[in-house]
C-alpha cells in the first residue's frame, strides 16, 4: 500500500523531509518516495515547482490516513496505471488463418492498436498512403522551403501522422488509466522518462522522429506487417460484412478485421467510408486563428523577473460565452512555430509545433470558437468538411498563394482595418497582411475579439502591437464521427473498427493512442468470444 501526497513545494528543500513535515512523522518514516507528477506553479510572485508524490510509510500509513490531511489520500492501482506501472497482460497465442488484421493508418491509434495486435499475435497488416518518418521528414521540409507538397506524404499523412509535426504534445484532459500506459510505451520507444512525470509533458518534433522507428522496429519484431505509400481506397464488402480493402493501385486484401485510424484530414476516406456502409453523423468542431507573440513577452509576463532561468510559458485560456461565444486557447506552442500543414495546392491550413529545446524567439497558440451544424452549409455528415473547405480556399485567395497565410496584427484586429504592413513571424512561407474579417465568419470573429480583449487582462501585452493572427487554425479535430456499436464494431458495417481522430472518437495524440489501444483489445475479445 502507499499514500498519494499533493501538492508539495519543496523548493531547495529534500522532497522527503517536506513529505515527513506534511504527514507529522520522522523522515526516517518514510520507506519509499516517487515523484508521479511534476508543475511549475506560476501564479506567485517567484514560480515554484510543485510535486504530487507516491509514499510508502509501512504500518504508519492507516494512522496517516486516519488523520484525513488536506492532499493526502491511498494510492490506487488507477493511480499507478496513470503513472505507467500497470498494463493489461497480452495472452500471445494463435490466431486463425482466416483472421489476420489490417489496420490503415499510422498515426498514434494505427500504430498503436497495431502494437497491441501484433504482440497478441494476430501479425496485423498496418498500411500508411504516406512515408516512413525519414523520407517524409524531407518531403515537409521541401514543402515549407519550396511550397512543393506532395500530396500522399507531407505533414498530415506518413508515420506518426499529423502529430508528427505538431511538438509532440502529451497532454490530455482524459483520466483514463491508459494514459500511463501510452506514456511509458513511449519512454521504451525512447522518450525522455520525465514524460512520466511532468504534468503537461511533450516529446519535441525532432525527437518524435527516433520515437517512431523504435516502434517500427517492435511492430516488425512482433510479426506485424507494415507497407508505405499503400492508401486505402475502398472497402470490400461481402455478405454485409466487410472483409478486406481495396488500394488505390486497385489491388485487393482479402483479410480482416479493419481497423480505420486515418486521421482527421484524410477527406478522401470519409468518402469511401459513407459508400461502404458506415453509419455517419456531422460533428461540431472549433476553428479559428494562431496568435504568435515574441516568447519573452509571454516569458516576462507569466513567469516575472525569474523568466530567463525558466523554461518557456505556457498557457491555457477560456473565455465563457458573453456577446458571443465561448473561445480557448488551444495546442499552446511555447517557443514553437507556425506552420503550414495543407495536405494540397490552393488551401491553407496552419498548426502550431516546437523543437524538444523550445528554443524558438516566438511562442504561439490556437485562440478558436466552437462552429457546428447550425453554422454548416447543409445536415449532411460532410457538412462540416464543406465548412472547413471553403474557409482554407478563401485563406489561399486572400493570402495570395504559395501557402503564404493571410495574417493581422491583434491591435488592427479589435480596430476592425486591415493590418498594412507585419512584424516578422515563424510562418516558413511568410504572411501577407489582410483584414481577417473578410476571411472568419462573423460570430468568429466578433468572439475571438472578445476573447483576446479578456485575455489582456490575464496576459500583459496579450494584444501588443507586435503580436500577430495568422489564419486559418480550422482543423481542429474531425467534423465526422462514424458511430460505433458496444463491441466497439462500426455501425452500418460489421467488420470495421472505426479509431482515432478521424473517425471522430479521440483528439489529441493520446486519447488517439488510448483509442487505438482499445480497438486492438476489443478485436481480441470478438475473435477469442465471437468470431466464426
């Protein structure tokens, strides 16, 4: 047994003696401590780190607890699953011939709802339309070098998938016992152990790179089967029950069950998808810009005069629905980039990533407002895709090509005139200075502008007059969900297990993973309990 202690703030202090000091008892007491969780408190005048523990105190722990001290609780198995030091056992044993699956995708629920497949021993089949991550990573850089985009592997589609190129941020709202698990996989893929206990942790692009071919190397050592460049374009479909898939070479796969993991932007999927079967409904989602700042502005502002010997701030806003509606901050990229992420010509489409180091002289973040049915040109299930199509066409025309994007500084922004001219950004295809309001709808404009007007308050120099909105922040998580039944099987289509962002049930590389665990874990259910 152990005790869950919260809430510390040892400073230069030894974590155990403030543990002993907390829990009224004497340092030599404390048999075992496990830092689980590590922050940086910076709502004080001097940032302080702030420590959540794991305690073992032997036969004095019923008293402790008895006691009933303010952040001091039992330490659960859930506790200890969160932290990465439980996992469900994999019974490996033989699966029939008849059922070997394949999963299309590779991103964070493909790769992992193969992972587990493949140490179950199914020796699934992981397709990927795009690139491993060493030939994609020279694709991205030509395409934000050149504006050259291959439209197959770029920094939406190949290994990893759109993650790849977005900081490798681990943080999620979820509480699911998973998300221990997905973290200390990560730690035996190569990430940085601190990952286990940092409260918002992240792996850095360049790391995710060596990440990635480690779990490549593990899917292959357990039997899985993994082929580039194969997208799917189809699903085949016998007797009501899909059976395999089809390529766009036209080549056919007879095998099965199907995991589908094709990430939010994979537009033409939704497509083939509907024709196969899958029940779909439209989802509501958020769009909206990305606000850069100089990073010591954001530094000197949330961490003081202490900012230089800190790492870079980050933050999280919400702004509740006042005039307008409700806005947040969203994939916060301290000392990060603005990026272009278009999978094609004629669109524009920007996410926010960082290096491992965070060293950039900007920091950067999504500021977006809900969107949603009512909002939509049409009911149907791609009524959202339309939405989003249009906003990227518009960007690309107003941004005058070559995926340069339309950009404003914040002040022009509240002012309601176009910005004329811009301060130098992140963006690697450079901005052109316009009036955002002719690009946002305008209950998103008129709520971003509110939103940034209270964020000033949180923020000093929040809307300075070297601050910048670039736009559009429109793919924030998938605008469909393909509904699943109890045993996690696609509704319309037995056969198919709907995973990840992109058939709407996940957002985020971890949720997406967790999702992807699941997946994997209920196909072993259904073969083991229910396959012919």
């Amino acid at each position: 047994m152990a005790l869950l202690v919260s809430g510390l703030y040892p400073g230069d202090a030894d974590p155990g003696v403030c543990v002993a000091v907390r829990l009224g008892v004497d340092p030599t007491d404390v048999v075992c401590l496990t830092v689980v969780r590590r922050a940086l408190d910076a709502r004080h005048r001097r940032p302080r780190t702030v420590l959540n523990c794991k305690v073992e105190l032997g036969i004095l722990e019923e008293a402790v607890l008895a006691r009933k001290i303010p952040g001091v609780r039992r330490f659960t198995t859930r506790d200890e699953a969160r932290v990465g030091g439980l996992a469900p056992a994999i019974v490996r044993r033989s699966w029939p011939a008849s059922l070997r699956p394949i999963v299309v995708g590779a991103g964070p629920a493909g790769l992992f709802a193969a992972l587990v497949l493949a140490e179950a021993g199914a020796e699934p089949l992981l397709l990927e339309r795009g690139d491993p991550v060493e030939a994609r990573r020279s694709r991205v850089a030509r395409y934000w070098r050149e504006g050259v985009v291959d439209p197959e592997s770029n920094v939406l589609y190949g290994e990893g998938g759109a993650g790849t190129w977005s900081d490798g941020k681990l943080h999620t709202r979820r509480r699911d016992a998973e998300v221990g698990e997905v973290l200390a996989r990560l730690v035996r893929c190569g990430a940085d152990p601190s990952i286990l206990e940092e409260a918002r942790p992240h792996l850095g692009t360049d790391r995710l790179r060596g990440i990635l071919q480690s779990l490549r190397n593990q899917l292959l050592a357990q039997g899985a089967q993994i082929r580039f460049r194969a997208r799917v374009d189809g699903l085949l479909v016998d007797a009501g029950r899909c059976v395999g898939v089809r390529l766009a070479t036209g080549e056919e796969i007879v095998r099965g069950p199907v995991v589908v993991a094709t990430g939010h932007s994979a537009r033409d999927a939704f497509g083939w998808l509907l024709r196969a079967g899958l029940a779909a409904e439209v989802r509501p989602m958020a769009v909206g810009v990305r606000i850069e700042h100089p990073r010591v502005l954001v530094d000197r502002a949330l961490h003081g005069r202490h900012h230089r010997d800190l790492p870079a701030a980050d933050y999280r806003l919400v702004c509740p629905p006042r005039e307008a509606r409700a806005a947040w901050s969203f994939c916060m990229c301290p000392g990060g980039l603005v990026v272009p992420v278009s999978p094609e010509s004629g669109r524009v489409v920007l996410n926010g990533m960082s290096l491992s180091t965070r060293g950039s002289r900007w920091s950067n973040a999504a500021l977006v407002v809900p969107v949603g049915p009512e909002d939509y040109p049409g009911s149907d299930p791609l009524a959202g895709v339309r939405f989003q199509d249009a906003l990227e066409q518009r960007a690309w025309d107003l941004g005058g090509g070559g995926f340069r994007a339309p950009a404003q500084r914040v002040s022009d922004f509240l002012a309601g005139r176009p910005s004329r001219d811009l301060p130098r950004t992140s963006h690697p295809r450079g901005a052109t200075p316009v009036d955002l309001h002719d690009l946002l709808p305008p209950v998103v404009a008129q709520s971003l502008a509110q939103a940034i007007r209270a964020f000033c308050k949180r923020i000093e120099g929040f809307a300075g007059p070297d601050v910048v909105l670039l736009a559009p922040e429109s793919r924030t998580t998938s605008p469909v969900r393909f509904p699943r039944g109890p045993d996690g099987q696609a509704v319309g289509l037995p056969g198919v297990w709907p995973a990840g962002e992109g058939t709407g049930h996940a957002g985020g590389i971890v949720s997406a993973a967790i999702d992807g665990l699941r997946a994997a874990r209920a196909i072993d259910r259904w073969v083991r309990i229910s396959a012919p």
